[in-house]
C-alpha cells in the first residue's frame, strides 16, 4: 500500500516510514485557482457536516465558491450562500437513498462518524451504527447514483498487521469500512478514495480528546497525568486536514489509501 503525507513540517512525533511516492501539501501542490477549477460545476455533498472536519471542510470549500450541501444530524450551522443544510441521518437507508436520488452529487465527502476510541463495551453498538452502517448506507447510494469521486477518511486505529486484530470497536469500525470501500472501488467501479488522518488536533475538537482535554485541565489548574509515552503518532494540524481532503478530491486520480499527517 502506498502512504503519503499531506501536511506542514511542523508537528513532533515519529516519521512513519513510507513507500514510492510522497505527496506535501505546505502551501499546497493545488492553489486555490486550480481547486476552483477542479470543483467548478460540481455539485458536492458532505456527510458529517458539523463535525470536528466537517466544519471546517464546509467553510473551505464554500470559500472556493462550490455548490454544497451538506448533512449533519446536528442543527444546522450560519446559512453561507452556497451551501444547503439538510438535516437527517445517514444511517437510515431510505433517508440516503432519497437524498442521492434528488441531489445527484457529483463528489462526495464522508466524514460522519461516533469518534469513539475507547473499549468499553457500549461504545461497540454506536460504532457499528454511526461508523459501519452508516458508512455502507452511503457508498451504495454513491454507487447507485454513480458519484464521480468518493473521499472517506480511515483511521490511525486500524490494524495494519498480517493478522490484524482491532484494539476498540471504532478501529475494527474504520478496518471494516476501508474493506468495503476499496472492494466498491474494485468491484462496482466506484471512484473511492480513503485518506487517513493521523493524529489530528486543532479548534472544534471533542473536549475529552488527548490536547483539549490536556488545556482545560491545565487552565484549571488540574493535575495532568502524563505516562511513559511508549506510542509514537503523528501530529497534524487540523487546517492541514481539510487541505488534504479538498487534495485528495481534486487529483486526476488516486486508487491508493493516503496517510494524511506531518511526516
């Protein structure tokens, strides 16, 4: 499998080794005029629109004047003038199927998900719904209505060994739905393109995450409990992300899963 890095060399953290071809996105490889140029006349849809990506990812692309909609089950965000918010859930069938039929986009951004890395036993029932079903829901309807592009995202979390075995349910979640994409993309002919963030931090992130919850405690004057640090990650700015994502849309083509991080 081929990685890449999209990012800024700013972040700590290991270097992941990587193959044959590096993609860096410092300034980005595609300015603005040529992702205009990419997205100009397509109709995008992104699903997890007011998500920790999704926000930021909305309010990039509505800069570079593409014609959005986008679904969250949340309450929608400010109106911008070219974005549509639909509010439902991708994890009922007949609500995807309804809306890929009436929007018909031509590229598609997948980002929903429950985020929940932790073991505890509960977490797995929301990780097969919010992750897995969801997941399968959209890219049958994308296949269904022969989308052009699909970008979904991976996860660090996923095994990557011979005999991989998922440490939660959200990495057997993400392990499983990276599966079923590059088979839609094999099989149905669906143009799907699995980037995997690293370590992301940055504005908007749940406030139990490793570096919000970290300031808090900090700011409240709290003991931070800090262990022997034996897990090296990649660290990536956030910003660093959604360019990588719009990246990863807007090349020709892009049939390997990308590692989205600093390097």
């Amino acid at each position: 499998m081929t990685r890449s890095y999209v990012g800024s060399p700013a972040s700590g953290g290991e270097r992941v080794p990587k193959t044959d071809i590096t993609v860096e996105v410092a300034g980005s490889l595609m300015g603005q005029h040529d992702a205009e140029s990419a997205l100009r006349g397509k109709t995008l849809l992104i699903v997890g629109a007011t998500g920790f990506l999704g926000v930021p990812l909305v309010e990039e692309l509505a800069a570079l004047g593409a014609r959005l909609f986008a679904i969250s089950r949340s309450p929608p965000l400010a109106d911008r003038r070219n974005v549509v918010w639909l509010r439902g859930d991708v994890a009922d069938r007949a609500y995807v199927e309804e809306v890929f039929s009436t929007l018909s986009p031509s590229i598609v951004f997948h980002l929903t998900s429950s985020s929940q890395g932790g073991r505890e036993l509960p977490a797995l029932l929301d990780t097969v719904r919010d992750d897995f079903l969801a997941t399968i829901n959209v890219l049958y309807a994308a296949a269904t209505a022969k989308v052009e592009r699909f970008v979904m995202t991976g996860s660090l979390e996923e095994p990557r060994e011979a005999e991989p075995v998922p440490v939660s349910p959200y990495a057997a979640a993400k392990w499983a739905i990276g599966g079923y994409g590059r088979m839609f993309r094999m099989v149905y002919g669906l143009d799907v393109r699995i980037v995997r963030p690293m370590m992301t931090f940055g504005p908007g992130q749940k406030p139990f995450k490793l570096v919000p919850s970290t300031i808090s405690l900090l700011m409240s004057n709290k003991q931070v409990t800090i262990n022997s640090g034996p897990r090296l990650v990649d660290w990536v700015y956030r910003d660093d992300v959604v360019r990588g994502l719009i990246l990863a849309a807007c090349v020709p083509s892009l049939s390997e899963t990308v590692d989205l991080g600093t390097g």
